[in-house]
C-alpha cells in the first residue's frame, strides 16, 4: 500500500474523475489480485480524503479476460464521517449485489434498489454515484448528525 498526494496550488481541482474544492485529497491505493478459473479479477480501492472528518472509500473490481483489457464489472463508494469520536458510514452505492442500490445508514441500513438507473453502463453508473456524494456529502453528513441525536 502507497499513498499518493494531489497537492494543485489552490486546493482543489479535478483528480480521477472526482471534483472537490475543500482541501486536498489524499488517494490510498491496494491492487488485489484474485484468479478465477481462466479468468483474473483485479481490485482497486482507495479512499478520498474530504477532510480530517470526511472521507469517501472506493471499491473498483476490474474483470479481465485473457487478451481483453480490463472492464470495470463491479463498484462500491462509500461517504463515512467520523462523528462523535468514530468513523460512520453514511451512504453507500453499489452493485457488488447483482443489483445497483443505495444505502442511505441515516434512515435505515437496508438497500435501495436504483433501478432507473440499471441501463446505464457501469462505468456511467460509477460516476453518476461519484457526482451525488461530491454534491451531497455535506447534507448527508448533517441528516446522519441529526440521526444520531434523536437516538
């Protein structure tokens, strides 16, 4: 594992898709390498620094045939918030499942199926996912705030 820095003069910047104009993300790699029969499946996480209390956890599997270059088959992001001293996960996309769904941890743990959004390629999938926590990241923290003081 590595740790890689995006250090752009203003802080903020486009880096690998995801757009953030507060600090400056801080990119962690793991390569997993997990053979299957006559074919490879590579993994790639990593995790987006928001800030010192935020932070988004990718989860990228790559299907790779022989000869065929890797194509991005499964995904899951992760926004988690360190709130009252530990690391929460808020919301969640995925369809590590069979099945895109949302995972909003405020209201419940159980997934939303998206299913609209299911004939979209998986890679559009991925960045539809990644632009709603780059939008959203702050009012979902909030609403997990509120969550845990009504508890």
């Amino acid at each position: 594992m590595h740790g890689r820095r995006n250090d752009n003069a203003a802080g903020q910047g486009r880096t690998n898709g995801w757009l953030f104009t507060e600090g400056r993300p801080t990119f962690m790699y793991m390569d997993i390498l997990c053979p299957f029969g006559y074919e490879m499946s590579k993994r790639k996480t990593y995790k987006i620094f928001l800030s010192l209390e935020d932070r988004i956890d990718a989860d990228l599997e790559f299907d790779k045939d022989p000869g065929r270059r890797p194509r991005l088959a499964r995904f899951a992001v992760t926004y988690s918030a360190r709130i009252e001293g530990r690391w929460r996960e808020v919301v969640r996309y995925d369809n590590f499942h069979g099945y895109l769904h949302r995972q909003r941890f405020w209201r419940t743990r159980e997934p939303e199926p998206l299913s609209a959004l299911e004939r979209l390629p998986i890679p559009d999938l991925l960045d539809v996912c990644r632009q709603d926590l780059a939008r959203h990241w702050q009012r979902y923290r909030s609403l997990m705030e509120s969550m845990l003081k009504e508890e």
